[in-house]
C-alpha cells in the first residue's frame, strides 16, 4: 500500500506577520511610558521600596532578552530610559539582584471568551556544566544539573498560560496539579492533554475535579483500572478505545498531534538561552518566568495563519 501524501500547507497573513516579526526587534515595545515605575506605599512598617516589581521586570526582560550581564543590562535600560526621553532613576544591579529573588512576575496573556484546550509537557534547561564541544570531546562532567520546567500552553494562541520550575529529579505527573491550580477559576478548561507521563490516577482525578477532558495515551502494559477513583472511567474508556482502533487512529481521532505545539514551544524557551545565568534557585525561577512573559508578548504581536492545501 503506497504511503498517503504528506499534507502541504501555506500561510495566508504573510503581510500581518512579516509586520509582526519586525516588531520583534523593536525595543519601544518592552517600554510602556503608562507603567507605575515607582512603588506605592506598603502599608508596612519600615522603608518603603523605591521601585515597582514592573520596573524590576522590566530590567530583567532586557536583560534575559539578549543575554546580558546585570551590570550591562542596567547599562541598555539607562540608555533606553535617556533615548525615550524618561527621567527616570535606574535601579542599581544589587538591587534588582536582590528584588529578583522575591519577584512576582506577572505573564500577560489575551483574555479569551471560549474554552482553553490546555497542553503540558516539560524540558530541562541547563544551569551548571561545560559547552556541548567540551562535553563531546571530554565527556559530561559529574556536575552538570538541570532545572526542568514545567509548562501549560494555550492549544488555540500559543500562549504560555502555566509554569512550574523544579529540579531534574522531580517527575511530569506530580506537578500537573500545580499547573491546572494555576489557571484563573473563572476560565473554562475544556482538554488537558499530554503524554504517557500524565497518565496516573493523580493526574486524571486532577483533571476530572475541573470537568476538563484528559487526551493522554495510556501507557504500553496499561491495564483497566478496577478501582473508580475520579477520572478512571474516561481514562479506561481511552484504553478500550486506543486497544479497538489502535494507538494511531485514537491519536488521530482525539486530537493528541496537538500536542507538538508544546515541544515548540520549549523550543522556543531554549533560543532564549540555553543555560541558566542565574545561580540560586529563586532567582532561576523568576529568570525563567520572566523568559515566558517574553514569549507571551512576541506571540501576542501577532503570528502565522496557515491552512491545508486542497
């Protein structure tokens, strides 16, 4: 039987994304002249802080953006502020090391009137070891480590919509939990879908407690499960179904494909840096943060629409 042929597709906003991508390389558009850059007032005894967790940020996603020392991303935000015609302070490097430690990023994404078809996945990122060249020629050294992250992406706008940073050792199904709780209450989730990995009764109750959808394969030597924990009798009628029609037609049937859109997005994540510069853990999870509100305002300026070719 010849094998089908491979599916063509074209993109029909070429104009609107080549407007967009130059965008990209625009600096105007991580400085918004409307941002409080001064904090309030506490309310709390002791000195107030000078500068708001978005100026800090902001610092930050210049910073992570190309790559920089602190020092010299200091420097890019005082020539920014000067070319802009801003007369505002600078935070000096130790106190945006310092507030980097505590800060709550904040991750802008677009406000959606339809239900969110959730995709997770997880990478690792590298935060200690040699180049890959050295480590070719060498061998890996013992103390090469990772952080893995944990992400929630939007199937339909390709936004960032959960993150959870934890070292190597932690698994993907113990951390679903944390992603799902960090999803707005007033937002409906219709699907959650993941790979093999995901496929515990945790997850599944998890995601049965939202009335959400699980498409996750069931595993290899997957057996019915005998007990009715929340989430079991979807999770065996994925098992009935992927054992009559076969692992690819239910993959294709429940739209499981859709999950490559996450590995894209790691992808992505990565061409940011592919080592942590940041030393302790707190820090490294605010640098990965700020990284993925980068990645939620390069998508929200616009990106491909492409459609099957008859």
């Amino acid at each position: 039987m010849a094998k089908p042929a491979e599916k063509k597709y074209r993109t029909t906003n070429w104009s609107a994304y080549n407007k967009a991508l130059k965008s990209r390389g625009s600096l105007c558009i991580w400085l918004d002249r409307e941002m409080a850059w001064f904090a309030g007032a506490s309310g709390k005894r002791g000195r107030s802080l000078t500068y708001s967790d978005a100026a800090i940020q902001f610092c930050l996603s210049l910073k992570c953006l190309f790559g920089l020392p602190l020092r010299q991303a200091i420097g890019l935000v005082e020539s920014l502020l000067k070319l802009s015609e801003l007369d505002w302070p600078v935070p000096d490097f130790s106190t945006v090391s310092r507030r980097q430690k505590r800060l709550q990023v904040v991750i802008p994404h677009r406000g959606k009137n339809d239900a969110l078809h959730l995709l997770v996945d997880s990478t690792g990122v590298k935060m200690l070891g040699e180049g890959e060249w050295k480590t070719k020629k060498h061998g890996a050294d013992y103390r090469r480590q990772w952080r893995k992250v944990h992400l929630g992406i939007d199937a339909q706008t390709m936004e960032i919509r959960a993150i959870e940073v934890t070292s190597n050792s932690v698994g993907d199904a113990p951390m679903l939990p944390e992603l799902l709780a960090q999803i707005a209450s007033t937002t409906t989730i219709s699907t959650v879908t993941g790979d093999g990995a995901y496929d515990t009764k945790a997850c599944h109750a998890a995601i049965a407690a939202i009335g959400a959808s699980a498409i996750i394969p069931t595993r290899r030597n997957a057996q019915l499960w005998k007990k009715y924990p929340a989430g079991a009798h979807a999770r065996n009628e994925i098992l009935r179904a992927t054992q009559r029609l076969g692992r690819t037609i239910w993959k294709k049937w429940s739209g499981y494909h859709r999950r490559s859109l996450v590995e894209t997005k790691m992808r992505c994540l990565k061409l940011l840096g592919e080592r942590i510069m940041s030393r302790d853990f707190d820090r490294q999870v605010a640098e990965l943060q700020v990284r993925a509100a980068l990645l939620n305002r390069f998508t929200q300026l616009g990106t491909p629409v492409t459609v099957a070719m008859p």
